[in-house]
C-alpha cells in the first residue's frame, strides 16, 4: 500500500460511533491499524461557547481544534508519529495522559464533525456513518454523561435539547446520504463489523 488508507467514521451523540471504531480495532495490531478521535481536540473551556442561558455548548464544530486535529491527521497520513495530551471532559477527577499515535496502512478517524471540516474529510477514502433512533441515542448519552463525565441528568437534558439535537440536524445528518456506508446502531452492528473488517484486511492484503 503506497499511503495510508483512511477510514472516518461519523454519526449523532450516542449512536456508538466510538464503540464501533473500538471493535473494528479488535484482531489489528498498532502495526497495521491505528486511530484518531475528534474527542481529544476540543477547545479549552475557556475558548467554548456560551449560549443565552450562560451554558457552555460543545457542540458546535468551532467546539474543536480542528487546524491541530487535521494537521495530526496529515502528519499520520504521512507516515509521521503525533502526540497529543488527553482531553478530559473537565472532569476533575480524572488525570489526562498523554496520547501517542503511530502511523499505520490503515488509519481510523472518528468524531461527529469530521465530515463537516473540509481539510478533514478531503484526506478521506471510505466515509462510515452510524446511526440510532432518537430515543436511544440519548438514553446512551444519559448513562454515558453520567457514568464518564461526572453530569446529572438535568444537565444532560438540557445540552441534548438545546445543543446537541440542532447541531446534529445541521451539521451532521446532512451528511448520512453522502456517506459510502450507513450502519445501523438501533441494537448491534455485528454484521457491518465483519463487513468492514474484511475490508481493511483486504486493504492490508493488498
């Protein structure tokens, strides 16, 4: 294989994204797959935005750092290693390490707005979205908020309303028929799993 190839997979809040780029890595080595999440490149707190009710919104794509996200992926594509301190969600709880991404064939990039971001999405060749129904993707955010990030469920329901539902319908759904493949995520994505397993070992095969 002459240069990595590059794999984004996309979705809504709580559509599994994350657990589905967490299973494809399963059965790879660092050798011969490696990843990236949107998640480690979000702004400070003190650089996000608040909106009428002085509520922090991290969802939004100005939420991220995408210049230093898109130059790590560029840097990775190119064969180069990339070091990033871990970001915690402010949770004060918990001590951010610092994340260490080695080049590989096949690089896995996931993050709700990586479509979104054209310097991102150009360095793409096989575009992923995972989907859920409404209702599942908040009681998914729900038990994850509260169990990894330390918010109660006032909180949660506010930023789902208020932030994370308009911002998925403008800048994230939009991408779902442009995408090569949708997967659904209502129950499980055991069969998309496999199907694009076989794919990158294809890749790495070849």
């Amino acid at each position: 294989m002459d240069k990595p190839y590059i794999i984004g997979i996309t979705g809504g809040s709580g559509s599994g994204k994350t657990r589905f780029l967490e299973t494809l890595l399963e059965g790879f080595s660092g050798d011969e797959v490696t990843c990236i999440s949107q998640d480690d490149y979000y702004h400070p707190r003190e650089y996000q935005l608040v909106d009428e009710n002085g509520e922090f919104n991290f969802d939004r794509p100005e939420s991220i750092d995408y210049e230093h996200f898109a130059s790590d992926l560029l840097q990775l594509s190119q064969g180069k290693e990339v070091e990033k301190q871990e970001y915690t969600f402010n949770n004060p709880d918990v001590e951010p390490s610092i994340i260490i991404r080695k080049p590989a064939p096949v690089i896995l990039v996931e993050g709700i707005f990586i479509f979104h971001y054209p310097k991102i999405i150009n360095l793409l060749d096989l575009r992923i979205f995972v989907d859920a129904m409404d209702y599942i993707k908040l009681q998914r955010r729900l038990k994850r908020d509260r169990e990894e990030r330390g918010y109660d469920a006032d909180d949660v329901l506010y930023k789902y309303e208020n932030h994370i539902m308009p911002s998925y319908q403008k800048y994230i759904a939009p991408h779902k028929d442009h995408s090569d493949l949708v997967v659904p995520n209502n129950t499980d994505f055991a069969g998309a799993v496999d199907v694009v397993k076989a794919f990158i070992k294809s890749k790495l095969a070849s």
